[in-house]
C-alpha cells in the first residue's frame, strides 16, 4: 500500500515539485527581465515624448490632418505622447518575448517563434493602412478640388467615393498581408469593384450618351474660349 | 534688300552632325546653314558681330501666323527709331513645326511703305532654337546669353503672337535703357477694366506692396532691359525651374526691383494678341502665377520685409485711351462657384485659413442678393496673405493650396464686377487703387505671421 501510495502519489508530486524547483529560478528571471523591461520601456516613452516635442509633431500632425483624424476615432491624446505609448509598448513586447524565452519551456518557445516570424506581416500591413489613409486623403483632396473648380455638383460625393476606394484598397492589402479571408476578402473586392467600375461605364455609356457627348465637346473645346462662359481674359 | 545696301544676315540650324576640319570649315558650313550645333552657330555670328547696341529677341513656338507681323514691327522700329545702331534681331525657338523661323526668316519690311525718308542701319537677324526645359524662360535664357555675348547695352523682348505691336514700341522699350540708363522697363497697357483680373486683384496690388515700386503690369511679357540686367539674370540658378516653365515675366520684373536696378514703364497702348493664356484652365493659371509670386517672396523675404510703402517709377510713352471690345460676364457662374467652393473646401480652408475669414466667406457665400455680394478689400488682401502662409510654412499640399484659392478668386472678381460695372475705366483704376492700399497698409500682418511671431 505504501509502495502504491509511493508511486501514484508522491512520486508524481516529487517531481512536480523538482521541476517546480528548478522552473523558478527561471521564472524569477523571466520576472527581472520583464520589470527592468517595464522600467526601460516607461524612460524610453518619456525621452520620445521629449523629442516629439522637439520636433513639433504634434504641429506636423495638425497640419497634415492626423490629430483631427484620431479626434474623430475617439483618441484624444497628442500625437505625441501616442508615439510614445507606441514605444512603451513594444519594448514592453520585446521584454515580455525576452522574458518567456528565459523560462525555456518548449511549447512557449515554439509559440513564440511563430508569433515573432508573423511580427513583420502585422508591421507590413499597419505600413499599407497607414499608406492607403494618408493617399486616400490626398487624392480625395485633389479630385474634390478639382472637381470644385470645374463646377461640378456631385464634387463632395465623388471626392469621398475616391477616398473611400483608396482606403478600401489599403484595407483588402492590408488583410492580405495579414492572411486574414485571403480569397475571400479578395474576391469581395473583386466583385465589389468591378461591379462598380462596370456599372459607371454602362450608365455612363449606355444611359448617357448625349450627355458624354457634350462633355467630351465642353471639355475638349478650343482654348481661346474662357470656359468659364464668359469674356473674361484673367493675364 | 534693306536702305543703305545693307542685307540681313540668315543662319539656319539643321540636323545632323560631323566634326569640322578648322575653323574655316566650320564657318563655311555655317554660311551654308548646313552646322548641326544651333549654339556653335551662335558662336560663329557672334564672332562675326561686335559691339552691338542693340538685341531684340522673340521667342516663339508654333507662331507662324503671328510672327512675321511682329518682325516686321521690329526692324521697322530698330531701322526708324535707331538708324546707325548695330542690332540684332534674335528668334528663340522651341521647335516648331509650322514653319515659325521660315516666316521669320523670309519677313521684310517694305521701307518706301512705312518711312518717307530713308535711314541706314544696321539690321541682322539670329534664328536659332532653345536648350533646356521647354518654355519661355528657356527661350529667354539663349537671348539673355546672346545679348551677354554680343556685349549688347540694350535689349528688348517681345511676344510672338502680338498683333497690336508697332515700331514705336521698340522705341519705346530700348530708348529709356540706352538713352536714359534704365535697367528695367516694364510695359503698360491700354487694357479693359476687366482684362487682366489675376494681375489686378493679386500679382500688382501684392508686388506693389512687397517691393515697394508701382509696375502696373509686372507680368505683361513685353520688356526692355540693359544688357547688365541681362548678364545678371544669367548668374541666378533658376533655369531648371518653373521659372523656365511659366514664371519668367514676374521673375525678370522681381528680379530688376528686388535687386535695385533702375525700372521705369512705358506706355504701349492696347495689347491685342493671339489669347494664349498659360493654361484654358484658370486653376492652373492661379498656380502658376500666384505660385510664382509665393515662391518670389521666399527668395527675396530678407528684402520685401524691409519694405515700408510704394513709390510711383517713371511712365514713358503717350498715355491715350483707345476704344476696347466689350468683354461679356457670367456673374452669376462666378458666384456659384464661389459659394460651391466654400461649401465644399470649407474643411481645407479650415487648415489654413483663420475662423474670422472663414466665417466671413461662409456669410458671404451664403448672401441671397446678388447686390449685397460684396468682398471687400481688407477680407481680399487677408485672404491671399494666408494662402500666402500656408505655401510658406508648407502647411498642406502647395499645388492644393494654390488650386483652391480659384473659387474665392472668382468671389472677389464677380464683387468687383458688381461693384464697378457702371464705372469708366479711370475709375475703376482708381478702385484699384484702394485695392493696392489696403495690401499696403497690411503689410505688417504678412511680416508678423510670416516670421512665426503671430
């Protein structure tokens, strides 16, 4: 009975705690690692908050749109100090990876090697995203000036709709990096897209061809005439 | 063949290319027009040509319709008004395909016709092609270097495609420059109270108050200049830019004030050309000419900010009214496009433009009767002094910025119309007038923002 208590119990419990011991040690490092992690990622955040500073880019942001492009998202902090969270983050991350590698258990290593091997995709698509929102906005700019300047009514509609498709694209990359629905979101797009593209040339072609006629005539009309329906010479 | 048994030498730059035995061949083959190197042929008629008084360059592309009337002008003038001086008539060209340097090559002037008594002189023409970026600062540049090489004390340009010129304009843009010492002379002209808006409502009023001197037309493409004007034009970097492109004629007139050389005006009359505006597109008109401007005040902030108040220059030339066309006002398109572009460009306006002027426009663009739609001057002036900013501190896209300001411009255009549509065209010259002192009297607020002090 002993012998039997010995083996199913103490035994097990023996070398639960043996392991325990000698796991420990590692995770008490781990634990250093992670708060000395902590402290580096806190002065870090602090000495770009500085710099940021330095630099005015919360004034650069102002400008180009980014600070009232995270108001609308509910973010109310500066852009810099968001560059700084930014940092204080992923030194954090770093630590934290660094500290589970300490530990040296198996399945966390090859957890963590799968995750670090993925880091690039999710960098690759935030590059794409951020790519996508900062064309969008200029083209939709461009096309709404433009379309300003030549008079046309649906001016606000068009300029969103370019927006919108730029970031659409940004977005459908942006996932494919990622490996997210790849053929799906894919094929979405596709259909979405092309059902759109295909939809304006019918309309455009078929429904308003006297329209376009006349478009193609004001538009390509001779240079002496002002197009502005006047005798206006502005030089 | 020309009074006093004098013909005007051709050369012709063709094709294809050799390498000369001597420079006896080579001169050979020049005289034969047969050279491949249109500046080798300059260079060999320059050595031929010395100590001369007096170049006149047209720059041209596809003017074969125009162009031989304004040669024609030109030696007549040069052989009327300046009988034995040595002048050179030099085409710029840039390329054409219409037979452009034929024309200008064949052209004569039939002296029994124009002159009652006959005078001697001495007359050559220069056809030769540009180098560099397509455009007329391009073409500006070969005459500046010719002029620099033939050690020429005066010099004028004028456009291809005029059809008002006559003889007394080559008078009067070389004769205050060799008579008189001017470096600088920038046309005036008879123009309609609504013809040259950009010029009227933003590049004078705004030139006038940076640089302190009262050229009426500072982009008005026909100008006289020393050949020390000329050599300094040389020694700036700008042919690379858009200044080669489009923004040569407020860049010679900035250049001349901004560097205190000696300007004067003169009086031409009514300019009547082929209308070949920069661009059809108004948009692109504003951003090429008003972003010139802005890009001016850049090069030369260390001297307009010193700059306290405006002098009138000196006028030459008979002042006449002549009798214009009617010009026909779509007021109420203008308007619509105002009130379009502030409703829908009120966001990027919010960029760069204050909350007093956006309310303002807002207002405005928001104003039922057409009798009321009234853009004063102070608002005007405060309006081009921040997009101004907004170019200087890079605020946003330069070309965005730039394009945008067309529907306000149509605004304050459509106000002054309203405004002066009774008014002769003295009066509204001294409507300008007030225009100009308001830009003058806000001055300071330009200074103060653009040195971040505000």
């Amino acid at each position: 009975m002993k012998t039997f208590i010995d083996k199913i119990l103490v035994q097990p419990l023996q070398e639960v705690f043996q392991k325990l011991a000698a796991f420990v040690p590692s995770l008490l490092t781990g634990i250093v690692v992670f708060a000395a992690g902590l402290v580096l990622a806190w002065l870090v955040k602090l000495l770009v908050v500085r710099i940021s500073k330095i630099l005015k880019i919360d004034a650069a942001c102002t400008r180009s749109g980014v600070t009232e492009a995270l108001q609308k998202m509910a973010v109310k902090d500066s852009p810099a100090k968001l560059v700084g969270r930014m940092f204080f983050w992923l030194i954090s991350l770093i630590f934290f990876v660094l500290a589970l590698s300490v530990m040296r258990v198996p399945v966390i290593d090859q957890l963590l090697e799968r995750f670090l091997l993925y880091l690039p995709n999710i960098f690759v698509a935030l590059v794409v995203l951020a790519i996508g929102w900062f064309l969008g906005n200029f083209l939709g700019r461009a096309a709404l000036i433009a379309s300003v300047n030549a008079g046309l009514k649906a001016a606000g509609p068009l300029s969103k709709g370019i927006k919108g498709a730029v970031l659409l694209f940004a977005f459908v990359m942006a996932f494919e990096q990622l490996g997210i629905g790849r053929s799906t979101v894919i094929a979405a797009f596709t259909i979405v897209f092309g059902g759109a593209v295909l939809a304006l040339a019918l309309a455009f072609g078929l429904g308003g061809t006297d329209l376009a006629r006349s478009f193609l005539e004001k538009r390509f009309k001779k240079p002496g005439d002002s197009g502005q329906g006047d005798g206006l010479r502005h030089l | 063949m020309s009074p006093g048994g004098l013909r005007p030498s051709i050369f012709v730059a063709r094709p294809g290319h050799r390498p000369y035995n001597g420079l006896a061949e080579y001169a050979s083959e020049v005289m034969l027009g047969n050279t491949a190197n249109p500046i080798g042929i300059s260079q060999a008629k320059i050595a031929d040509l010395k100590n001369v008084d007096i170049v006149v360059g047209i720059p041209s592309y596809n003017n074969a319709r125009t162009i031989g009337h304004v040669v024609r002008a030109v030696e007549a003038g040069l052989t009327k008004y300046f009988p034995g001086r040595r002048s050179v008539l030099v085409n710029s060209d840039g390329g054409s395909s219409d037979g452009t340097t034929d024309v200008v090559r064949a052209a004569s002037t039939d002296f029994d016709s124009v002159m009652l008594d006959h005078r001697i002189g001495g007359f050559h023409k220069l056809v030769t092609p540009y180098h560099g970026v397509p455009g007329k600062g391009s073409a500006f540049r070969t005459i500046f270097e010719i002029a620099q090489k033939l050690e020429a004390k005066a010099c004028a340009v004028v456009d291809s495609d005029l059809r008002s010129i006559t003889p007394e304009w080559v008078e009067l843009l070389i004769k205050p420059v060799l008579d008189e010492g001017y470096d600088y002379v920038s046309p005036c002209y008879m123009r309609h109270k609504y013809d040259g808006t950009i010029t009227n409502t933003i590049v004078y009023p705004l030139t006038r108050a940076l640089y302190g001197k009262r050229i009426r037309q500072p982009i008005g493409g026909d100008f006289g200049f020393s050949g020390r004007l000329a050599s300094f034009y040389l020694t700036k970097d700008v042919w690379a830019s858009d200044v080669a492109r489009f923004g040569i004629d407020i860049w010679m007139t900035t250049t001349a004030v901004a560097n205190r050389f000696k300007i004067c005006q003169a009086f031409l009359g009514a300019k009547i050309h082929d209308a070949k505006d920069p661009a059809a597109d108004l948009s692109a008109m504003l951003h090429q000419v008003v972003g010139s401007v802005f890009d001016l005040m850049e090069d030369y902030a260390e001297i307009w900010r010193t700059i306290r108040k405006s002098e009138p220059v000196a006028t030459f030339g008979f002042v006449y009214s002549v009798g214009l066309e009617p010009i026909k006002v779509d007021l109420e398109k203008m308007i619509e496009k105002f009130r379009m572009g502030v409703r829908e460009l009120a966001p990027f306006y919010r960029s760069f433009l204050p909350e007093d002027v956006l309310a303002f426009l807002s207002d405005l663009a928001a104003q039922p009767n057409r009798g009321a739609f009234v853009y004063p001057d102070a608002e005007w002036v405060r309006t081009i002094i921040h997009f101004a900013l907004a170019c200087h501190w890079k605020l946003v896209s330069r070309e965005h910025i730039l394009k945008s300001l067309t529907p306000l411009y149509l605004g304050k255009v459509a106000s002054f119309v309203i405004e002066t549509w009774e008014s002769s065209a003295e009066e509204v010259e001294l409507r300008l007038e007030g225009l100009c002192r308001s830009f003058e009297r806000q001055k300071g607020y330009l200074i103060e923002r653009w040195d971040g002090k505000a």
